[in-house]
C-alpha cells in the first residue's frame, strides 16, 4: 500500500508502530520523492498490461473487494479467496466468462489506501492482480495461464 502517502501512511503505522514521528515522516518524504520513478519504471508501455500475483489469508476474499468493484462474477465452483481484479472493462468482459471469479476496478474509490490497483486506474494502465489462498501455487499458475492465452 505504498502507492499513495496516505496508503504508505497507514501501512508503515500499523508495521512499523514503534516509529517515532520523524522518522515516520522521513520515510514517507522519501517514498513520495522515489514513487514517481519507480512507477514509471514498473509501469508498461500504453498497449501493455501490469498483472501482479498475490497470496492472501486472513479471510481476505472477493467479497473484501465488492464495495470497491463496479462488477462482480463469483463462480459456485471456485473458492472465494481465489480471484482476478481487473481494471479494463475489456479484459473483465473476456474474464467474466473464465472459470475464474473476477472483479472489476475502473473507478477511483474515495478513500485510496494506496493500492497498485487504484495508481493504475490514474494513469489509465490495464492492470490485473490474481488473488490466490496462500499456498496455492498450483491454482494461481493456472490463473496466469488463462491470463496469458486469452488476454492480449
């Protein structure tokens, strides 16, 4: 959650709780003068498309992702904690039909807590995050599979 300072904010508070205001700051002074660069290096050309993978636990599914999502296909067969978010109508249009479920993204919500997702959307960058159980690599590579053959 590092792709805003109110995200870098938040996460460095609730992992680095013993930091004392100053240092707190400096560090969030020296994300926000790197951050630029580094997206501009992490982010593809115009045609291309950012896909990140990400093991999740805790209970974080789909439905952690609803209120943010303007669609949503959850397949009866599939575990929640298993999903795609998109941020491409295209791309959710090809995914809806997947054995996947899948999420789409194409909104800024009002309270960015400095998701890669949402710095996409900004500048307008396809982007696709595979959620999987952690532990799960068998089915986040058939995620990537599918990704791979049927997306261009």
């Amino acid at each position: 959650r590092i792709f805003s300072r109110r995200g870098a904010y938040y996460a460095l508070k609730k992992f680095k709780p013993h930091w004392k205001p100053h240092t707190l700051n400096r560090v969030l002074d020296e994300l926000d003068e790197e951050r630029d660069s580094f997206l501009n290096v992490l982010m593809p050309s115009t045609d291309g498309i950012l896909i990140a993978v990400h093991n999740n636990f805790r209970g974080y599914n789909i439905n952690s992702e609803k209120k943010h999502s303007q669609r949503i296909s959850i397949k009866a067969n599939q575990n929640l904690c298993d999903f795609i978010i998109c941020t491409n109508e295209d791309d959710y249009e090809i995914l809806e039909i997947s054995p996947y479920n899948v999420v789409l993204q194409n909104e800024l919500p009002e309270y960015d807590d400095g998701s890669l997702s949402w710095e996409a959307i900004r500048r307008n960058v396809r982007y696709l995050n595979i959620e999987t159980r952690l532990g799960q690599l068998t089915i986040q590579k058939k995620m990537l599979d599918y990704v791979a053959l049927n997306l261009d």
